[in-house]
C-alpha cells in the first residue's frame, strides 16, 4: 500500500473487508522487516507518551521557559470538573487534553509530534476523550493511532504537514483531520466514512495561517490545538451521521497545497505577519528577547 491517495487506501480497506489500521499495521511490518507485534509495541509507548503529556500538562504551576504561557489547561480542566463549561463534557475534556499536551511541549517536556510539535495536542486530545467517554481499551486508541497516520502520510506526501510549508493549515489542520478520520475508526464508522471526516476538518481550517508570536510554539499554537481537536470532533460527527464530503479528501489536500504555496513567507512561520505582527504580539517578543 503507496500513501499517495486517501481514495485508494479506502478502497483497499473496503475491498478486503478490513479497517485501515490493519492494513497499516500489515503494510509497516512488511515494510520495515519486522513483525506486526512489534510495530503495535512501538505505538503503544507512544500512546503512553500523550497519556503522560496530558498529566504534565495540567499543571496549574508549569510555565514555559519564555514565560508566556501556562496554566490554560488546568483552567479549563476546573470548569469541565466543576460542570460549568458550556460545550459539554465530551468538548471539554477533549480541550483539556488538547490544550495540556500543547503547554507540555512549550514547557518542553515529552510529547509525540502528531504529525508535528506545534499539532501535538490534538491527536491525544480527540482519541482519549473518546476512549475514556465509550470505555475502550489502549489497543482501540493503538489501532486508531494507526489509522491516523495513514491519513497523516498522505497529507504529507501530496501537500505538506510544515507550518513553514502550508501555514497552520498544514500542522493543525492536518492533526484535525487525522484525528476526525481515527475517531470514526473508534467509533465504528467506515472507511469511506473516515476519509469524509478527514476531508471535512481539513476543509473547515484551509487557509489558516502559522504567525507565532516570537517565533514561538505558543501563541497561538496552543489555543489553536484546543480549536483542532473540536474540528476533529466536527468532522467526525458529521461523517458518522452519514454526512458525505462534497469535495473528496485527495483533492481537499491538494486545494491545501496550493494555498499553502500561495502564502507570502510572512504567513508561513517567519513570525513576521499575522498574530506575531500585531503591536501586542510584537510586545510579547520584546518581553522575551529584549
Ligand atoms: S501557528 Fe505555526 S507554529 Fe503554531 S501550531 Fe500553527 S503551524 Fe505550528
């Protein structure tokens, strides 16, 4: 199996009767010579990686080297334990993970780019949510990872996963739309039904710009992963209510491509457009680097 075309992977799970985490999984033990047992090990200490990325991360006292950020997480976390936060438990959570996995990596502590540092939380944020609201098992979450990076490796290899590359549409969009495309996995859609839900997120955030404030992988990185997870969600429920992506998902990575490439260079992680050109965000930058 070639990650070129998000149609073909579909059509191959479709045609062998099997979910595309199992075809990953066979694809990449045959590929990197080893056995599947193995291949599933190595996602299993990732998945580890995001559970203890959570849990650092929602430390009320963990600020980050620039000074800048810490604490959103436990905040949010606050509200989602005391019942007041107004999207429901299922968001809440989801923006707690999402948000504490992000401030880990400005904290830099150990997290799994997924497919970048920048997009770290949204993965972890989308798959533990689900996993703890419907009692699944590490595998499911696993297997799921699996199917993720599928998707993940098609973006890749058609358009871009770089926040220098594509803008935030490429680093945040593409965690949305992996994780909308692993949560129907999870929650027992079909292929065709995770290739809309990956088309779906990917749609909804083309054209986000990467415009860190001080060239840092904070603001608004962090935030922006707590908006990617719910984007996650979003294309997730729609697909698996039976809601088709108009545009198929190759040819939305492809839109994404060219809009990445039509980015000036002060939009695509220069620090010099955006959010980190406001007079605030120019500010911040002098309080951290004099
Ligand atoms: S704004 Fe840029 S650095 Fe921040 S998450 Fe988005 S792509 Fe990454």
């Amino acid at each position: 199996m070639k990650y070129d075309s998000i149609a073909e992977i579909v059509r191959l799970a479709e045609e062998s009767g099997k979910n595309i985490s199992d075809l990953v999984i066979e694809e990449q033990a045959l590929s990197l010579e080893t056995t599947q047992e193995e291949i599933f090990n190595r996602m299993k200490k990732a998945l580890e990686v995001m559970k203890e990325a959570v849990l650092e991360g929602v430390d009320p006292d963990k600020r980050s080297a620039s000074g800048l950020t810490g604490g959103s997480a436990y905040k949010m976390k606050k509200q989602v334990d005391g019942g007041r936060n107004i999207c429901g438990k299922i968001f809440g959570e989801a923006m707690v993970k999402a948000l504490a996995v992000s401030q880990t990596n400005a904290c830099m502590g150990r997290i799994v780019a997924a497919p970048t540092a920048g997009s770290c939380g949204i993965l972890p944020g989308a798959l533990l949510t689900i996993m703890e609201d419907r009692g699944l098992d590490d595998d499911t979450v696993v297997k799921a990872l699996f199917t993720a990076s599928a998707f993940g490796m098609v973006i890749a290899n058609n358009a871009s996963i770089s926040g220098a590359e594509g803008g935030c549409q490429a680093e945040c969009g593409s965690a949305s739309a992996m994780a909308a495309a692993a949560l129907v996995e999870m929650c027992g859609g079909s292929p065709q039904m995770a290739s809309d839900a990956c088309a779906i997120s990917l749609k909804n955030i083309l054209g986000l710009v990467c415009d860190p404030v001080a060239g840092l992988v904070e603001i608004p990185c962090i935030k922006r992963n707590a908006m990617g997870v719910a984007n996650a969600f979003v294309g997730a429920e729609l697909a698996l209510a039976g809601i088709e992506s108009a545009i198929p998902a190759d040819e939305v990575i492809l839109a994404m491509k060219k809009i990445g490439n039509s980015m000036p260079s002060a939009l695509r992680e220069t620090a010099e457009g955006g959010l980190a050109a406001t007079p605030t965000g120019r500010e911040l930058c002098k309080r951290v680097f004099g």
